[in-house]
C-alpha cells in the first residue's frame, strides 16, 4: 500500500493524537468542533490567562532547577578539588 499526496478531501480524515485525546475526553465537544463549532464561555479569556501564567512559572522553575543543578556540580567539583589537596598535603 502506497501513501498518495494528501488533499483537501482526505486531510480531514486525518486524525492527531491531540485529538483523540479529545474525542476520548468528550466526543460530542470533539464532533463539534471538528464541524466548526467554538464553545463560547465568559470563563474561556480568564482560563487562557491562567495557562499563560502558570506557563511562565513553569519556564521560571525549569532555569532555577537548571541553574541549581550547575552549582551542584560545580560544589562537588570544588569538594573534590580540596579533597584532593587535603590528601596530596596541600591545604595544611
């Protein structure tokens, strides 16, 4: 079986896993949307603005824990280091 150029016609019948994921959630809310449909709500804006935030905290947590991780290795580093001295008779 060969895969042909996908078309109008047959990209809709293309499914993502993101939408699987959505039709497995609720199916009538994934039917809908894949007609057209958008849901309206007034809690929608106030809802996306919350996944912003909390987006932007997450990339903020993710540097820190990056950055922590650094100067974990750069103390061990610098504990070897003086171990080291220490045993060859160095430090006194």
């Amino acid at each position: 079986m060969t895969m042909g150029k996908r078309t109008k016609s047959n990209i809709a019948d293309v499914l993502s896993a993101s939408e699987i994921g959505q039709y497995l959630y609720c199916s009538r809310a994934w039917q809908l949307h894949r007609m057209g449909y958008e849901p309206e709500s007034p809690f929608l804006e106030p809802g996306k603005q919350a996944h912003v935030m909390l987006g932007n905290q997450l990339d903020h947590l993710e540097t820190r824990l990056w950055s922590s991780r650094w100067l974990t290795v750069i103390g061990i580093a610098l504990l070897c280091m003086s171990i080291l001295l220490l045993l060859l008779g160095v430090i006194l």
